[in-house]
C-alpha cells in the first residue's frame, strides 16, 4: 500500500505521467491530491479502476467519472485540507465498499450507479442524487451523518441503516428501505415517494411527508417510534393489513393525510405533543393514543372504528364524529372543544378523565359527544374562568344519555372573580331523560367546597336533567391567629364573606367572624371568638368536648346552634344572643359548664332538638332552659335554673339552688341527701304547681343501710323515731320539706317550698 500524489498534467488520473513517481494509483494506493501541486483541479477517470481511497490534504479538487467506468473505493475519502467532489455520470459505476468513511468536506454527485457495500459509510459526505438516471444503493452499509438529495432512485438494503443522516427525497425521486433496514435516528423530507417494505422499520426517525408526497407502509414493515409529520397534500399510507396486528408511530403530525384503512393504529409512544390538523381516514379503522403526550385532533377526521385512549391526551377540537365510539382507560384523557362522536358512546374508565377544552389552565371549551357513561373510579374536571359555556367554563354537550356509576368523581377548578347564584351547566343533556346517578359522594342537592368557594350541585338543572353547578358563596378558613372576615377582609389566600350562602371557620385565635346576609355557617373554634350571622338562617356550629367561650349574634332571621362531633360541649363564658338565636341543635350532645360562674340562657331558643342535658359543674351557675324540655343540671354550686315552657328536669346538685320550673309540667329532681341540705344549702323551689310539677325522691335512700327503699310520707306529722319518714313543716308563706334517714328523729335534708301552704303525698315520686 503506497500513497501516490498527483503531479499534474494533462487531468487524466489513468496517466501514469500525472503522477508523482510515473504510476497511477492502483488497488491498495491512496491517490493524495496537494495544494500548490496543481491548485484546484478536475482529474477525469477514463478507464475502469480500484484504488483504497482519496485523501484531499488541500485545495479544490474534482474527480469525475465520465467515461462509463466502473470505480472501487476501498478506504473512502478523506479531506484533511480543501475540498474534494467525486462526481458518477451517467453510464458510470461506483462503488464505495470495505471499512471505508467519508470524512470532511466531501461532495458527491451520482447520476449513474452508485453503491455503499459491505460496511461503507458515508459519513459527513454531501450526497446528490441526481434526475432519474441516479441510482444510489446501499448494501449492509450506512449513510452515518451524510446529507442526501435524491432525485432518482435511493435504496436501502438488508443490513444498511439510515444512520443519523438528514436526506430529501424530491418530487422525482423514490427511496426504499427493503427488508432489513431502518431509518433509525434519520431526518427525512420525503416529496416524491417513500416506501417501508416488508421486514424494515421506520425506528425512532424523523419522516416529513410534503406536498405530493407518499409514504408507504408494506405489511411487514413496522411505524416503530418514528416521528411522522404529514404536510397539507402529504399522504402516508398505512392501509395494508399489518403483521404485528396493528401498526404504531412515535408521533403524527400536520395538515396532510393518513390512511389507516381498516387497521389498529397506534400513536403516541414517544410521549410527545403534537397536532394532526388534517385528516385520518380508514372504514373500520381504529386509533390507539399512547405515550403520555397530547394529540390534538383539529381537522375533520373520518375513520369509523373505534377510539381508545390507553394513555396522555387526546384533544378533539375538530371532529371525530364517524368513529364508533371512545374508550378513555386508567391514566388517559378526552379533551378538547370539537365533535368527539355523535352515535357511538363515549366511555370513561376506571382511572380515565375528561377535561373539555383546550390542555392547559385555565382553557375551558365545548366537547360534543355521544351518550356519555363515566364508570367507577373515573373523574369529570372542569375549569372554571367565567359563566358562558366554551369561553366562561368547561362543558360536555352529550347526544344521547348521561350514566354516573356513583364512584365517578368531579373535579373542577375556579380562576375568575365569582358572583353569588353564578351557575354552570358542566353537563349538557339533550332530550329529556334524566342523568342515570350521580357523582362519588355528591347526591341530589349537596354542598361543595372548593377553591375557598361553596356550591352545591343540581342533576336535574338547566332545562330540567343537566349537571350544574351554582355558586352559594363562600368558603372561609382562617389560621392559628386572630382573624378578621368580613365582606372585604379575610385571611391571606382565603375570600372574603359574600352576600351568599357562606361557611366561616376559624381556628386557633380569637376570631372575629361576620356572615353578612345569606344563610351562613359559622364555628369560631378554638379562643374567644366574636360570631355575627347577619341576615339569613344562619348556623353556628360547636364542636363536641369544646370549651366555648363565644359571643353569638345570630342577626335577623331564624339562626340555630348547632352541636357537632363527640363529647359535650362545655360552655366558658359563652354568651349567645337570646334575640337572635332561635333554635339549638345537640345531636344528642350534652351542654356542661366549667368550674366556674357559667351563665347559660336558652330561653329564647323556640327550638332545642337532642339536648341530653344541661349541666353547670362547678361555680355558681345560672342556667335558664329552652321553650323545649330541658333538662337542667348545676352540680357543684349555688346555682339558679330556670326551666322553659315545655315539662323541664331540674337538680341543683350541692349546695343551696334555686330552682324554678316555669310553665308546663316540671320535675324537680333529688338523687342525694347531700343536694339539699340546711340553711343557706337546702335548696329552693319557687314556683312549684300543686297537681302539675313532682318532687322526685326516687334517687335517695329512704332507710340508710337498707338499700335504695322509699319515703314514708307522714304529712304534717312529727318524726316518730322510724327510718324513712318524709313530712312538711309551714314556714310562714312557705313550705319545708324534710326528711329523717336514720331514724334518730331529726331532718337530714330540707327542701324549701315557696309561696305554698301544704303539700300532700300525690306531689312526690318516692
């Protein structure tokens, strides 16, 4: 192997005399072109020869074959310096073969036959493939990084790859990849025609079919995870029955066309986002969206299979109105503001979503559809930016019937400045037969809270069976310090109150809690909290086990306390609003005091549902019942209770109370002897009603030591020494009642009777 420089001359590369050393490169020879040795310059080939390789160490050299000669490159060609251009008329053949690369500046025009064989590469090479004539083949070979302009024919056989080479194929050219080739990572702008035939693979290329353009899949070919862009009037054709079952791209794109005929096509795997804004067409075809991107679908598409979507975003913004129905399974979406399908069912699945409009928040659009079913476990979101339809808030406009299986979830987000009663019509349901369900945890009429907003949700709204939304007002909740909330003031990131149906929580502080108009919830929580409801039937809320120490105005209208949780609620320095608060709520929970002086005042209460009983503990209590039946406790403490309107319960506990029944039927209740003692500690009943209220004795043992047995009444008599005795003793305007336990004669307890002149047997439970 030599390395022979060119000298110059007459430019005939077979002239052993243009050749430094008197003979011209031959097999196992590098023909080395040098600037300054003859500059720039044509070398003609003009008979058939082999020779390893060109190395072009400077200037700008042309070597042509032009004579019908048949030339082997063994090494390629390599441009260290200049440039060098290698040109195959027509009638000539060339054939590139061995470990051979094309490295630098290197330009290759074919327009006879040109062949890369056994490993050739082309390297960085600029290769034209020119007019018809041109045939450019490549044989277990690569074409690497080359750039390639076919306009004639280009073909890629068994073994040989595309490489990462970016070629064009023009309007005049074909190129084919025959069985056992790929496009691997190529660029390729196809105008003329491109055909995958059986047993290649389009791989993770880049494939643009222009104008005029065709792109051919045979039906043992494989799309793979190719990048397929079909410009306006490009057509890619995947109408032959696949081998695989199905055919798969990476990605489509464009304006153009792509035929799938009757066959499954899969689209998506490379997880990129893309928009096909021209047509898919096939009778009985079938697209699969895969991968997690998006496809957007903006032209008017006419296969008629079915449509899944197994993974990512399938945006409808033009119409797929021919298919025979859409599947969105666990982890894919249905979006967009077009024609989903118009006869055949669109069915979400276990895991799958709609989101009508356009991806991205907030974009809210009208997606058109057929009968809609959303199976358990799936979700319905919307976004919500203002009150029309498409342009205000996300919609599904369905033709045909509306199933919610009841674990189908809804899921929307507010991005708009709202007003009170502002209403959303999420589901569109032509005709007149009503939704079939309803959403996880969301019945007929119920309350949401969501984006610091409270709605509730109708399945029976708009023309009388749409799903809609209308906004009752706000939902507040405030921090760990004291809060203001108001109609203009409210906790960072939370609303202020509206005019509207609001619900108010604070936390941890002492909070300042106002619920303007509208029938409002409010719960201070914990700390001493200021709670107004203003206008409307407001609640206040208590949480059982509670320690409250509130001040409650209820405002105008019917407003309720409302006991809520486990535990009963105790009452520190609590202070509702007698005229303002109407009803009170226990939920079977029990309302007690603290250890000190508690005032309890429900008296105007005209409504108290499951109070068990009120019960003061220790301190001084005044406790002042309902217009219901109460039952009234003030256990440790001289205490005052007064009962209400309805058949009330009454017991002082220790020491001296004071107890008064007030209208209806009353029980004034004694379980030990320690509850009403003597003097200053026996306690006081005053206004008991002979023949209406009852003293109940039942609670204490009449005989100490003999068991739980009753009292003996003896009226006006004196103790005569036995256990068990009761009688009453006038005292002035006044009655006394005693009692002697032990037998020793003498009182052990003293109930003191006002305003009553005698008592008799028939006014006790003994």
């Amino acid at each position: 192997m030599a390395d022979i420089t060119w000298g110059g001359g007459s430019g005939d590369f077979n002239d052993d005399a243009n050749w430094v050393g008197g003979t011209a490169p031959g097999t196992g020879d590098v023909a080395v072109f040098v600037a300054g040795t003859a500059g720039s310059f044509t070398v003609d080939i003009t008979a058939n020869v082999s020779f390893d390789g060109w190395r072009n160490e400077g200037g700008t050299f042309s070597l042509e074959n032009d004579s019908d000669s048949t030339v082997y490159f063994y090494e390629g060609i390599e441009v260290t310096g200049g440039s060098a251009t290698y040109r195959n008329y027509d009638g000539g053949t060339t054939t590139f073969t061995g470990n051979g690369t094309y490295v630098g500046d290197v330009h290759i025009t074919n327009i006879g036959e040109m062949n890369f064989t056994n490993n050739a590469a082309a390297g960085s090479a600029e290769i034209f493939n020119a007019t018809v004539t041109g045939e450019l083949n490549f044989y277990d070979s690569f074409l690497a990084g080359a750039t390639v302009i076919n306009h004639g024919f280009l073909d890629l056989y068994s073994g040989s790859t595309a490489g990462t080479s970016d070629i064009t194929v023009a309007s005049t050219g074909e190129m084919v990849f025959h069985t056992g080739t790929t496009a691997d990572q190529a660029e390729i702008a196809n105008r003329g025609d491109l055909y995958f035939n059986d047993g290649s693979t389009a791989r993770f290329a880049t494939i643009t079919t222009n104008n005029g353009g065709t792109t051919v899949f045979a039906s043992g070919a494989d799309g793979e995870s190719a990048i397929l862009i079909a410009e306006a009037g490009g057509v890619v054709d995947f109408t032959a029955a696949p081998d695989a079952g199905h055919w798969t791209a990476g990605s489509i794109a464009g304006a153009g066309t792509y035929q799938i005929g009757a066959n499954e096509f899969r689209v998506g795997s490379n997880n990129s986002s893309t928009e096909v804004s021209g047509v898919i067409e096939g009778t009985d075809g079938q697209l699969v969206k895969t991968g997690t991107g998006t496809l957007t679908l903006s032209g008017t598409n006419t296969y008629s299979g079915i449509t899944r979507i197994a993974e990512g975003s399938l945006q409808v913004d033009g119409s797929i109105s021919a298919s025979a129905g859409i599947t969105v399974q666990d982890g894919g979406t249905l979006g967009g503001s077009g024609m989903a399908v118009t006869t055949g069912q669109v069915i979400v699945q276990d895991g799958g979503t709609i989101d009508a409009g356009p991806s991205g928040a907030p974009s809210t659009g009208v997606l058109q559809t057929g009968a809609l079913q959303f199976q358990d476990g799936s979700m319905f979101h919307a976004d919500i930016d203002g009150t029309n339809a498409g342009t205000g808030y996300d919609q599904v406009a369905v033709t045909g019937q509306v199933f919610l299986d009841g674990e189908a979830e809804l899921d929307f987000a507010i991005t708009y400045s709202v007003s009170v009663n502002d209403t959303y019509v999420l589901i569109d349901n032509d005709g007149a037969e009503a939704v079939h369900g309803t959403f996880k945890g969301l019945a007929e009429g119920d309350e949401i809270a969501s984006d610091g907003w409270l709605l509730d949700i109708t399945y029976a709204g708009g023309d009388g069976n749409d799903v809609t939304l209308t906004l009752l007002g706000a939902s507040i909740t405030g921090t760990d310090g004291d809060d203001i909330v108001d109609g203009s003031t409210a906790p960072v990131g939370e609303n202020p109150a509206t005019s509207g149906r609001d619900e108010i929580f604070g936390l941890r502080g002492d909070d300042t809690l106002l619920g303007l108009a509208g029938d409002d919830t409010l719960d201070g929580g914990q700390g001493v909290d200021t709670l107004n409801g203003g206008a409307g039937d407001d609640i206040f809320q208590i949480k059982g086990a509670q320690g409250l120490h509130d001040d409650m105005d209820g405002g105008a209208d019917t407003d309720t306390i409302e006991v809520l949780g486990n535990g009963a609620v105790k009452l520190d320095g609590f202070k509702a609003h007698v005229a303002s608060i109407e009803a009170w709520d226990g939920n079977g929970k029990s309302v007690k005091g603290t250890g000190a002086k508690d005032v309890f005042d429900f008296s105007g209460l005209s409504s108290v549902k499951h109070l068990d009983f009120i019960d003061g503990r220790g301190g001084n209590d005044r406790i002042v019942g309902s217009d219901s039946r109460d039952d009234l406790r003030g256990s440790v403490g001289i205490d005052t209770l007064i009962g209400g309107a309805q058949r009330d319960v009454l017991s002082g506990g220790k020491q001296g109370d004071k107890l008064t029944g007030g209208a209806a039927r009353d029980l004034f209740d004694f379980d030990k002897l320690n509850e009403s003692r003597f003097g200053k500690h026996r306690d006081k009943i005053t206004d008991f009603g002979h023949g209406n209220d009852d003293i109940d004795l039942r609670g204490i043992d009449a005989k100490s030591g003999g068991g739980n047995q009753k009292f003996k009444w003896i009226g006006q008599q004196d103790f005569s020494g036995q256990k068990g005795e009761l009688h009453y003793v006038k005292k002035g305007h006044h009655v006394l009642v005693e009692g002697d336990v032990n037998g020793n004669g003498h009182a052990n307890f003293q109930i003191l009777v006002l305003n009553h002149g005698a008592l008799h047997k028939g006014d006790f439970l003994l």
